[in-house]
C-alpha cells in the first residue's frame, strides 16, 4: 500500500519562504488578521480521538478562533457604519503518518472528511462521544450520528452523481432537516458549515491520497464570522463531523453501520482556559 499526500500548495511554500526570510520567528509574528491562509488564534483547543482502522494511532482535531474588534485600528480606517466585531475561525486535524497496517492492501474506495459546525449552541463539552454528550446527552449524539450514517447511505446507493459524501448530505440536511427529538432544532440551521476532504483511499492504485496534517500555519479551513465578539465565540461550542464513506462508485454497502462517523464538541477557550 502506498501513501502519497495531496501537492504541497502556493501557501505552504510562501510560508516557508517568509519563515527563512524572518530568521524563524513564529507564525503567530507573520500571521495577520486579514490573512486567511494561516491564523493567530486568541483562543484554541484540541481533541485526541481515535479513528480506525484510517488511523492505527489517535488524531487531534483543532479548532481555534481570533477576533477584532471594531476600535482596532484596520477598522478605525472605515466608515463607523461599517465597523464591527468579526471572528475569524480556523480547524485542522493532526496525525501521525500511520495509515491502516502498514503492509494491508487498500480494498475499498473511502472519502473521508471533516466538518466543522457552529453557532446557535452553547454548553459544556464533557462525556462521551468526545465531549458531545455533555452539551446535549447521549440520545442526540446517537441520533445526529445515525442520521449523518443513514444520509450518506443513502446517498451512496442512489445512483446519484457526487464528489463529497459528507459535505453533500450536510447541504441536504441544511435544506430539510431530519427529526431527531433528542437534539436541538437548530442543530443544522447554521448559515455555513466549512467542510475539508482529507483522505481519498484507491482501491484501484492501492494507495491513500492524504491531506498534510494542518497547523495555525497552514489551517484546513479559515473563515470569517461578522457581527460577532470574542466574549461571544467564546461560548459557542464548536461540534466537529468526521466521516469515511463511500466514494462515488464504490461497491454498495451492506447497511448504513458501514458508514464511519465521530462527532466532537469543543470550546475555545475550554472551561479551564486552556
């Protein structure tokens, strides 16, 4: 089995570039507010869970978030009406380069992906489910999970043409929200929800195309939030979806517990400051 990771892009070596050119100062030095290709986060967690049999060893998934607020001096320089407070939110994932068993042959065609959503939810991670459980009990966990399971399922053995399974159920379920009783209504009636691919397995080639593990210098997603306070960011609990799916054209599944999903719930800071 081989593995190859997806091209370096122009971002990566510029940060390069500028990291040898400053004599090795710190991102958090070179990265300003309005770069999207890498942050300096005011606040930020991250979560240790397994993944297998993708990963033989724990990932980490990252979130953290900086802010702006509307006496900064970028945005002194604009009309009072259009200052205000912005978020800027960033996830990553990190692993170490261990996939499957080393010497296993890649014997189906899986997409694997994150998710990221937020807003319109606060609490207190803790518990199972990666600390989702504390923010809304075991029977949403269990329901948003097998929900998540049951539209990639379905989506799988449709027929119908599409690129990313979890990024194209999430657009579903944004549009008709599924009943889950235990859950929150709000659970998917958030505005954006910032979804990256990080793993293609080829069954055809026997090798595992993979995203670089991200960083604060080289974030999977960035993205900018208005109208919104780090006091207030600082509540929301941040709910990460981690899927491995079938890709388009795969054999079909027996059953929708083919489906691989891990949710995560995170706050930034945590309660602890951390």
């Amino acid at each position: 089995m081989a593995v190859r990771f997806f091209p370096a892009g122009p971002t990566l070596l510029l940060f390069l570039f500028t990291v040898l050119s400053l004599g090795y100062q710190t991102a958090a030095q070179v990265c300003g507010f309005a770069e999207d290709d890498c942050i300096d986060p005011l606040a930020q967690t991250a979560v240790s869970l397994p993944f297998q049999p993708l990963f033989t060893q724990n990932i980490t998934f990252y979130y953290g978030f900086d802010a702006q607020d509307p006496d900064d001096p970028d945005q002194l320089a604009l009309p009072e009406n259009q200052r205000m407070p912005i978020v800027k939110a960033s996830f990553w994932l990190r692993y170490a380069h261990t996939y499957l068993d080393g010497d296993d042959d890649v014997r189906e065609n899986r997409t694997s992906e994150l998710a990221l959503r937020m807003g319109n939810l606060t609490g207190s991670p803790s518990g199972g489910n990666n600390g989702c459980d504390g923010v809304w009990g075991p029977p949403c966990s269990e329901q948003l999970k097998e929900a998540l399971r049951h539209s990639i399922y379905e989506l799988s053995v449709s027929g119908s043409y599409y690129v990313d399974p979890l990024d194209t159920v999430l657009d579903q379920l944004s549009e008709n929200p599924p009943t889950m009783v235990s859950c929150p209504a709000s659970v998917f009636n958030v505005g954006y929800i910032p979804v990256e691919t990080f793993a293609q397995e080829i069954e055809a080639e026997n090798c595992i195309e993979m995203e670089d593990p991200g960083s604060s210098t080289n974030p999977w997603k960035t993205w900018y939030i208005d109208h919104v306070s780090a006091q207030e960011q600082a509540e929301q609990v941040a709910v990460g979806i981690i899927s491995r799916a079938p890709t388009y054209g795969s054999v079909p599944l027996e059953s929708e517990d083919d489906v691989q999903v891990e949710i995560v719930c995170v706050r930034a800071p945590n309660e602890k400051g951390v």
